[in-house]
C-alpha cells in the first residue's frame, strides 16, 4: 500500500502562503496566512530578519496577542478587547441578587472531605425537605411542524434525528420577522431599557435552551423582576419585604404609560411566559437564586445549598457501575474528586463513568440517581415558590425523552390572570 504524501509540515516547509514561524509547542508552522511578499504573519513579524529592528510587546488590554511598540497607542484605539460604551440597557448586577457575606460559610470543603456521618445527616436534611414534593411529572413532549419531514427522513440516523430533535434555532424564522441580538451578560441586563419594547409596548416571552444552573435564576430575575417593575427600583430590601403590592401596581402601570401615546390593553402583562430547559444544577450559586426565601423556610441556608447542588450531579453524571460493584467500593472517598459536569453535543452533562467509583460507598448507583434528582427537585421547588409569590402559575415537566438529553425537565410559567383564564375558557 503507497504511503500517503507528506504534508508540509512533515516535509520541514510551511505551507503555501502561510507563515514560516515554527510554533515549538504546538510543533507545526503557523497556519495565519501572510501578506503578499512576506515570510511571516503580522503576530510573528519580529522574527523576519528585515522586521528585527521593532519590538512586538503584549496588549495591555489583552496578553493573549501583540502588538509592535510603536504602535500601542494606534492599537489601544481599536482593539476588539478595549472597553466598550455601555448600553441603557446595561445596569450592573441587576439580576444578581443581594450579597450576603454572612450567610457564606467562611470554608466549606468539599464532598470527598465528608464523614460518612456528615454525609447522612446531609441525606436525611434532603428527603425531609423534599417530603411532600411531587416527583412525578408530566410528559409534554411536543414536535414543531417545522421539523416533521426533517425528522420522518428515513434517510437520517439515529444521530442526525436526535440532533434534530434538539434543534430550536432557525426553523422558526418568517420573512417579516424582526430579530435583534443583544450581546451582554444576562446578569446586567434591563428588560425595560430595551427601546423596542418599551416604545412599543410589548410583552415578553423567556425562552431559554439547556440554561446552565445560575443563569436561569439570572433570567427569571432579569424577566420578573426588570420587566414588571421600573429599573430604577434597585432590589435593597429582602425578597420576603419586596413581593407585590399595591404601590408596585402603580408604578407598573406609570411605566405602561411612558414612552409611547399608544393605548395599551387594561390587562397588559410586560412578561407573557417562561420555558426554560433546565440544567446543570450544580453549577448554581447561592447570591443569585432565586429561591433562597423557600430554603430557609425549610430550615436550611448556604451550607446545605452548596452540597445539594453539588449531589445534583449524581442524577446525571453518566454511572454505569451496578449495585454489587458499587456495595464493593471501599469506603474511603478520598480520591473523590469536585463533580465538575460538561456539556456533550446533546447539551446534557458528561462525566466519566468511573466517576460512580468515587462516590460513597454505602450507597448503591440507583440510591445516587434518586439522591441526585431530590437535590435537583428542591432547587427547581425553589424558583417555583419564588414564581408563584411573583404572580404566575409555573410547572415542571419532561419535554423530552432521557435517551436524547438526561437534562430533560422544562420550567413553564404563565401569568396567574392568563392561566386561569385558559383553564376556565
């Protein structure tokens, strides 16, 4: 069999039109292409012999590239890492919530430096907490017309139908619709400083695919409480000490009136719905949920907050180890590592399945999986007692099967006056 052409990198030779700078630690050449009558690219000028003379530093703003000395003040004038002008709409931390350094433990170590009996205690706090809640939901798994004969392709695998499955973006798109992407950080963003939709007036639907852990409690912040009330009313007050009242009325209503002569309907709701796929608990943070008010009602705070997020892994992380293999393990955790989930292609989380040997040993693979899903339950019972006390009907259920995304679960949330009206229509 002929052996395959070698490649200019194997050759000694960069290839046609590409810099001649050797990258050491990557062992090839460069691959940036070069100007016309140039050996290297404008990054590794400096080591053209004609080029010698003038010295490349790093960007003040950005260390990741260089520029040539002489030049800094020219480049600080347009790089892509210079500080931008802040939009109206950008008012930092907003949907943050409040900072309570006195509720953060000074140190919480981390799982694997648990006792046994710490561990239980934890356990027992989750399935006392979690008594009562409903964890059988609803299958609400629903199909786009949009993608029926996509999906009805027998021409596709089993790979190309899941993705299509997964799939939102892009197939909902008319001709005479009207998008405007707003690059900034959900964190600081400002419902009612948007000119679009405070000019004309119009009601906001959140939707959100795989929203990894804090940023949906960022966004139902960012909807509830930035697109219902005025941007300048700061959250100084405890969430128990800010639910609605009759003043907050008002000033809804003055905030409907400014900024455009249309009339708006007597029963306008600044936010329509919520859908939000859920995921990755265990990347929240206790400053930003949403549901802190329901966690110490239950006794609980940061400390319990923390490990459960954590335990939420359990439910998703991938462990293939049956019970008897999981009875075997020793029951030092040690070598027990931080559950740091990442997403694969379907947008759930991936862990390696050896990571089920690392988890206590007194427990079996499908005691892990229900502990995991409790913890998850809790935190999303969290947000539904803090959209229930923000005045809409919101619900948990599967809007998907768990063979395409073990992150399966949909938060839904509708304004209490629409929803009854649907229920009783």
């Amino acid at each position: 069999m002929a052996a395959p052409a070698p490649t200019p990198h194997a050759t000694g030779f960069p290839a046609e039109g590409r810099c001649g700078y050797y990258v050491a630690k990557k062992k090839r050449f460069c691959r940036m292409v070069v100007a016309a009558g140039k050996r290297f690219c404008g990054e590794h000028a400096g080591a053209a012999e004609e080029e010698n003379a003038r010295k490349r530093i790093l960007c003040p703003l950005d260390p990741k590239h260089t520029v040539y000395e002489d030049q800094l003040a020219k480049h600080l004038k347009k790089c892509n890492s210079r500080e931008k002008p802040k939009p109206d709409f950008f008012i930092q931390d907003i949907n943050a919530g409040l900072k309570d350094e006195t509720e953060i433990p000074e140190q919480i170590v981390p799982i694997s430096s648990l006792s046994e009996e710490q561990l239980e205690i934890l356990i027992k706090k989750l399935k006392k907490a979690s008594e009562g809640l409903n964890s059988t939901l609803k299958d609400q798994i629903l199909s786009h017309p949009a993608l029926h004969d996509a999906l009805n392709d027998p021409k596709n695998g089993d790979s190309a139908t899941k993705h299509l499955k997964q799939q939102v973006d892009g197939k909902h798109r008319k001709k005479n619709s009207v998008f405007e992407r707003l690059q900034i950080d959900i964190q600081h963003l400002c419902l009612n400083k948007i000119p679009v939709l405070s000019r004309e007036k119009l009601p906001v639907v959140g939707i959100g695919k795989h929203l990894c852990g804090v940023a949906t409690d960022l966004a139902l912040r960012c909807l509830v409480e930035t697109r219902g009330a005025s941007c300048e009313e700061r959250n100084e007050e405890p969430l128990a000490k800010r639910i609605k009242n009759d003043k907050t009325d008002k000033e809804i209503n003055t905030l409907a009136e400014e900024g455009s002569e249309k009339n708006v309907p007597e029963k306008w709701t600044p936010v329509a719905g919520i859908v939000i796929a859920l995921c990755c608990h265990h990347r929240c943070d206790w400053r930003h949920y949403v549901g802190k008010e329901y966690f110490r009602a239950l006794g609980l705070g940061a400390e319990e907050f923390h490990y459960f997020q954590r335990m939420s892994s359990w439910a998703t992380c991938g462990m293939q180890t049956t019970s008897v293999e999981a009875s075997a393990v020793p029951r030092s955790r040690e070598s027990e590592s931080d559950n740091s989930e990442d997403h694969d292609e379907d947008g759930g989380p991936r862990t390696p399945a050896t990571h089920a040997a690392s988890l206590p040993g007194f427990l079996n693979v499908e005691e892990k999986k229900k502990i995991g899903h409790l913890c998850k339950l809790l935190i999303d019972q969290g947000r539904i007692e803090y959209l229930q006390q923000k005045g809409f009907h919101p619900m948990l259920q599967y809007y998907t099967d768990p063979g395409v995304s073990l992150e399966n679960v949909l938060l839904t949330a509708l304004p209490t006056q629409s929803s009854s009206a649907e229920a009783t229509a």
